[in-house]
C-alpha cells in the first residue's frame, strides 16, 4: 500500500480515538505487559552470545505483573507472551487493543555497535528526532522480518530496513502522547535508583509494536546488552527484579495521578499571553476573563516549552498552552462556545490532523 494510502487510513484511526479522549480521564483496570521478542527471535545478543535479551525481558515483565497483580487484585495484567514463543508485533498491539487495555508496557534490551553506549531510555511513539535512534527503531521493527512473507501485507507495505519508510511517522502522532510521556518520564525517574546509573532520557521513535496500540504506551529499554557494565545487571537475576520494581513504582505514580484525573495538576496559560504561572500584573477584567469556560484546539503535548513562532505550529496563531507536570500541551484559540471550537478544529486538523478540543474554567482543564 502507497504510503500515502497509509497516512490517509491512520490519520482516520487516530480521529476515532481522540473522539472518546476529549475531556476524558483515565482510570487504570487492565494493563498489558510485553516481554519483547521471544522464540525463533533471540532480539540482542550479548557479544559472547551467551545472554540473550528475550530472555531478560521475559524476566522482567513476569515479576512486573507479579508485582501489580500483589498489590492491585483487581487489576487484570495480560501478558503478550508468558514463555519463551515468538509473537508477531501487530498480534502484540492486537492483544492489548482487544482487551481494551489502559496502558501498554513493552520492555526491551538495547544493543549498539559501539560497546560504549550505555543507560536506560524510555520511548513514546513519534517522529523521530534524531537519527541516532534510528539504529535502534530499526533493529527493534527488523523482527517483522522473521514473520514470514507476507510482512508488506500486513504492515501495509512498511519496509523496516529501509529509512524512507519513517518519513511517514515524522507526520503522525499517537492520540495518546501526553499519558504515554507522563509514564515515560515516571520510568525515567524511577531509574535514576540503578542498577544502571546512566539516564539517556525519554524519546520518541516510530516502533510498529507502539503505532498500533490503541491506549498510552510506552518502550522501556533496560540498558545495553553490547556494554559489559550493563550486561552485569542485565544478566543478574536479583537485579533483574529491581528493574521490575523501578519500573512498577512508575506504574504506581501514574496510576495514583491518572485515578484522580489527570487533570488536576494542569495550568491554563491563555492563548497569546506569555506570563506561565502568574496574574500578576493582570488587570482585573483579564483575570474574570480566566476564569470563565470557554474552548480551545490543542494540537500538541511536548516535555519541553517551545518557543514564540516555532516551526512545530505550523504558522498557527493564537497559541497558549497548558502546564501538566512535564508536559506542554498547545492549544489554538479561545472559544465561547463548543460549536466555534468545532468549527475551528476542523480548519485546524488540515495541519494537525490528531487536534482535539478542551474545555477549560478557573484554570483547569474539565470534562467537555
């Protein structure tokens, strides 16, 4: 299938979810855990052969669900894969799609031709940002090519070697990016208690195994099975399960927030005013005009501020933003009414096809 073909018939998917996002909170009741690779697929390897990454994974999810089913019963884990067996990727995204999951944890092993990399990285699905995760996405979606020769059909023609088949991830973007980042930068954090010491941060890259999850996901990348030092945690049984615990700790953050609303911790900034955090200086008209409900377009949550008249809006006007812990979530305009917003986000989602509307009032965002 064309790649356009492709955008075209994802950018339709995407529409579908944001309908049942706008203005929703999360509640966690099933989380699917993916021991990544498995089978006929060892993933890395170490360079003595010896240790191989489906086997760490597999390890480290197990005693992850182990660790959430103890302390939430009435939390339902699924397991993309319990033992050592190969599981398409698209039947991995297929499982947590179909038991309508609330969150999707993949854990991996990282591998490089430099024995010097080294550390922990959490991935969201995204463009890719820099080329140097482009070795790893690649090695990571290679796997489709032990699925027999059908891969083109059922991946719709993606080729997973060859480096313009990514272009087309620069201009999408997961309906769910804002609760997938916040559980990334969970993650991160938690790692920064080791074993491995080295944080290389959260990013975003084009995995098949994320594209087509349907709720927030995330990759977890446990360090370098090609770094000695990183091998001898990886490879460790007693640290294998400090892996689980940091990354179930995450888990606990994120569902604490995410069971009160995620919501609650986010502040309007207006569109077209730069002050981010205070009304001082606000004449008194200008902050009753806060306070009252309207609407707006938001088109993009980033960990980082953008600046004024960044190419990331594309021209747009109008810009404000929301602050939610990490997370930058830019919006488009103010709107009095639902009908103005609609009518704005469908001129708007010409450019931003994933836009959806907020309602916020005094400040926060509230259920549309």
């Amino acid at each position: 299938m064309p790649l356009k073909a492709l955008l075209v018939i994802f950018c339709l998917y995407l529409s579908c979810n944001l309908t049942a996002q706008e203005g929703s909170s999360v509640s966690i009741r099933k989380v699917v855990i993916d021991a990544g690779h498995g089978g006929k697929d060892p993933g890395t390897v170490s360079p003595d052969g010896r240790v191989k990454e489906k086997d760490i994974t597999l390890a480290v999810a197990l005693r992850l669900g182990e660790l959430i089913s103890k302390k939430h019963p009435h939390i339902e884990v699924i397991y993309t894969r319990k033992s050592d067996v190969a599981v398409a990727l698209d039947k991995r995204s297929a499982i947590a799609n179909k038991s309508k999951a609330d969150l999707f944890i993949s854990i991996h092993v990282n591998g490089a031709r430099s024995r010097a990399a080294t550390g922990t990285e959490t991935f969201v699905m995204g463009p890719d940002k820099s080329s140097s995760n482009l070795e790893v996405t690649m090695l990571e979606n290679s796997v489709i090519l032990l699925e027999g020769d059908d891969y083109h059909t059922r991946y719709e023609g993606f080729n997973p070697n060859d480096p313009e088949s990514y272009i087309i991830f620069t201009l999408l973007q997961n309906a769910h990016l804002e609760q997938s980042l916040i559980m990334a930068s969970l993650v991160q954090s938690a790692f920064d208690k080791g074993p491995i010491k080295i944080n290389r941060g959260i990013k975003q890259a084009p995995f098949l195994v994320l594209w087509r999850t349907s709720m927030p996901s995330v990759l977890v990348e446990l360090g370098f099975i090609s770094n000695s030092n990183d091998l001898r945690y990886l490879r460790d049984k007693k640290h294998q399960d400090q892996f689980a615990s940091l990354i179930f700790e995450a888990f606990e953050k994120y569902k604490q927030q995410y069971d009160k609303g995620y919501n609650n911790l986010d502040y309007v900034t207006p569109a077209g005013l730069k002050d981010e955090g205070s009304n001082a200086g606000k004449s008194d008209s200008e902050q009753d005009e806060q306070q009252e409900i309207h609407y707006r377009v938001q088109i993009m949550a980033v960990n980082k501020p953008l600046a004024a008249g960044s190419k990331e809006f594309k021209g747009e006007k109008n810009i404000g933003h929301i602050i939610s812990g990490n997370l930058y979530k830019y919006t488009v305009g103010e709107y009095l009414s639902l009908e103005e917003a609609r009518s704005a986000r469908a001129k708007i989602s010409e450019k931003f096809p994933q836009a959806f509307i907020i309602k916020v009032q005094k400040g926060k965002i509230i259920p549309l």
